[in-house]
C-alpha cells in the first residue's frame, strides 16, 4: 500500500472545520440529506433493501471523506431518518449493481451527467437503536476501503506520473544497492508490486503484507502472469500487525526488510515496529524506508511565495487531514532526524536522500512536464544533491537506509 496512489487531483480543500460543504447539483427527485462532522449535504441517493447508496463524482468532494472519517453519519431520506453505518464499495461488480440502481431510478441522461464514471461509491446501512459501531476503528475501516477501490488503477497513477515514477526508481535503486545478499525480504505496504516484481524476477523471495486485499490480488496475478508466484508470498496485515507477524513466523526470518511511501505514514503509533522488526531481520540485515517527510523545503517556501502560509506549514499537523496534503486520506509526517530516533537503538542509520530534493511533488507533475525536454537532467542533479546535508532532510519523501543493530537492545 503506497498513499502516492490516492493523490487529489488538487492539492487543498482550504478547511476542515465543521461548516456545511458545498452541495452537489440537486438530483432531479427528492434528496436524501447527509449529516457529517462539517455539515449537511443534500445528495441523490438509491436503495436496495434497508441499505442506502451514495455516488461522489470527484475524489475532491468532501463529504464522503468525512463520512469515511467518522465511520458514521445522520441520514434523513423523504420516508425516514436514521444513524448509518458507512463504509465504501470496492468490488467492481458490486459497484457495477449499485450504479445499475442509479441508472434505473434516474435514468440514463442524468446518470451520464452525474454519477458516470464515479470517484467512490458508499454502502449507508442502518444501525438500530442503541448500536454502536463494532470493529476496527473508522480510520482502519476508511483506509482498507480507500486502497481497495484504487487497487487496479494504481500503477496508471505510478507510472504516468513522472514525479511518482521517480520516486519508485529511485526507492528500487536503493532496494537493489541494500539487498544484493538479501534473498529473503519483508515488503511492508506492497501496493500493486512496482517494486515486488521487480525484486522478485531477480531472484528475491519476498513475504509481502498489505492492508488492502484487492492491492494484494494485483500482486499475486502480476506474479502468475510472470511465472514467478513460487518466490512471492502474501498476508493480509497493516504495519502496526507486524507483531502478530512474529508471533506466527518467529524470528530471524527475513535478510531485510523494506516498507516505501505509504504504509509507516498510515500508522498513528510506530512504536511497536523497530523492535518487532529487529526481531523478524536476521543479524546484519538492513530495512529500507521510503517516508513522506514533514519538513519539504521546497513546498514550504512554493506556498509562502503563492500567500498560503497556513497550507504551507500543513505536514507539521498530527495527523496531516485530507486537505493538507494531496492525499485522499489522513496521513502522519515525519522528519528525518524524529524517524532516526524512533528506530534507535535497534537500528542505526546508514544513509539518507531527500525524494526528491528539489524538484516539486508529484502533485505538481503537469507543471514538471513543462519541463519534459530537461527532465532527465533536472532528475540527475535532483539526485546529486538529495544525498547531502542538509537537503537530504528537506525533501518531499526520505529515503532511510538502516543497519540492524547487533544484539537485543536492553
């Protein structure tokens, strides 16, 4: 799982305070409206039984990231008004029924100008009296719901992106350079596998855990179809399970182990990681992380310069909301020298580089290609300059290449 699949077409929704968003275009029947933590929002609507459909047309609406935020909502249809449960339709041919309802109830015309092509599709199922909401925390829920509905869109957001892709050739660099005695590896938030594969044809044997199952199906097909699937292994699991990891499989299972932008920034709690995973790497291993930074000079001093000091300083909040980043879900950001201690003293710091330093991020990519002509160039001298101080702190990403330490830390 990778948080550069589920970027934001833009880069800020300005507020996160309660107020009433924005309506969508009112659906030619009556509306249902829904109550989240910012406000009302009339919205169409279809049902099937006691569970209720919602479309968002953008990923930018806001609504059903607060939804998908609070794990539940205040509904009032024109027959009822009830509490619900939400959660988010990943299965295509689940969402192919759900818009099939839409298309009947609004017919074809406006199902074209309004719920073609939908961003997300969310399930609102009743609760009864007095339930509460069971299971995982709402931002565990949230998080599965999002990767799973971008799991087979995900390498169009790698690879025709430019900034992304460097992002990934530049963390496969490392993993080649880190892990060329490693045959067995531990990739923590695998995505789709542009990096698994990768390691995998090389001759890796590599255990691979996502949060999301659908991310993991991609991986595991990419393997058939490569005639690999023999040396690539799978879990179900989310970083902070890694524990539950160890208890399975014991210790000293693995020569390394690697975890590239996305998963560690999706865990309110990284403490329970160093140690487990000092126990999972084999004496002399190292663990690669590739880490959304807090502190990105370049973004910084862009949005003072355009008269958005308060975006400007967004990564410094704990977590980072959808709106602060470019990310469709909240995130946590961490500098380089706070990520060095956290892993102390079960592993030391090998070497550090800034991804990149000084070229902007991916979400500026259409500006980048302005570029196109010099962008290899550009890249070199991004990659020349990312390994040194203090740049190599002030990037958008690091990239943190840890030794294990040797024995267990008291």
């Amino acid at each position: 799982m990778s948080a550069d699949a589920i970027e934001l077409p833009t880069p800020e929704l300005t507020d996160l305070e309660p107020r009433s968003p924005p309506a969508q275009e009112p659906a030619p029947s009556a509306p249902l409206y829904l109550t989240t933590p910012g406000g009302t929002v009339p919205l169409g609507f279809a049902e099937d039984g006691p569970e209720i459909y919602l479309v968002a047309r953008e990923r930018v609406a806001r609504w059903p990231v607060l939804a998908m935020r609070s794990g539940s909502v205040r509904v009032r249809t024109p027959s009822a008004s009830l509490t619900a449960r939400v959660d988010m339709v990943t299965a295509p041919e689940e969402k192919a029924r759900v818009l099939q309802l839409f298309r009947s109830k609004y017919g074809i015309l406006q199902f074209a100008r309004w719920y073609d092509h939908p961003a997300r599709v969310l399930r609102l199922t009743p609760e009864r009296s007095g339930s509460t909401v069971g299971g995982p925390p709402a931002y565990v829920d949230w998080l599965t719901a999002e990767f799973d509905n971008i799991a087979d869109e995900y390498d169009r957001h790698i690879l025709e992106n430019r900034i992304n892709l460097l992002l990934r050739n530049r963390s496969l660099a490392e993993l080649r350079s880190a892990f060329r005695d490693a045959p067995a590896l531990l990739e923590i938030g695998c995505g789709s596998g542009t990096e698994t594969l990768p390691l995998v044809k090389e001759g890796h044997e590599l255990l691979c855990i996502d949060i999301s199952q659908r991310m993991l199906d991609v991986v595991r097909e990419k393997a058939r179809r490569e005639g690999v699937s023999e040396r690539l292994r799978t879990r179900k699991l989310r970083a902070a399970e890694l524990p539950q990891l160890l208890r399975e499989l014991g210790p000293s299972q693995f020569d390394g182990a690697y975890s590239t932008y996305g998963a560690l920034n999706c865990e309110a709690d990284l403490g329970p990681i160093p140690p487990t995973l000092h126990a999972l790497v084999r004496p002399d291993g190292r663990f690669v992380a590739g880490v959304y930074n807090r502190w990105c000079l370049v973004e910084t001093v862009g949005l003072m310069l355009a008269g958005r000091p308060r975006r400007a300083w967004g990564r410094t909040r704990r977590p980072v909301p959808v709106g602060w980043s470019r990310f469709c879900i909240d995130v946590w950001a961490h500098s380089a020298q706070d990520f060095e201690r956290l892993f102390a003293p079960w592993f030391r710091p090998a070497r550090v580089e800034a991804v990149p330093a000084f070229l902007p991020s991916s979400e500026a990519a259409g500006f980048v290609e302005k570029f196109t002509r010099h962008f290899d160039r550009l890249a070199a001298w991004d990659r020349a300059w990312g390994t040194r101080w203090p740049l190599r702190l002030l990037g958008d990403h690091f990239l943190m290449t840890f030794d294990r330490a040797a024995g267990v830390p008291g």
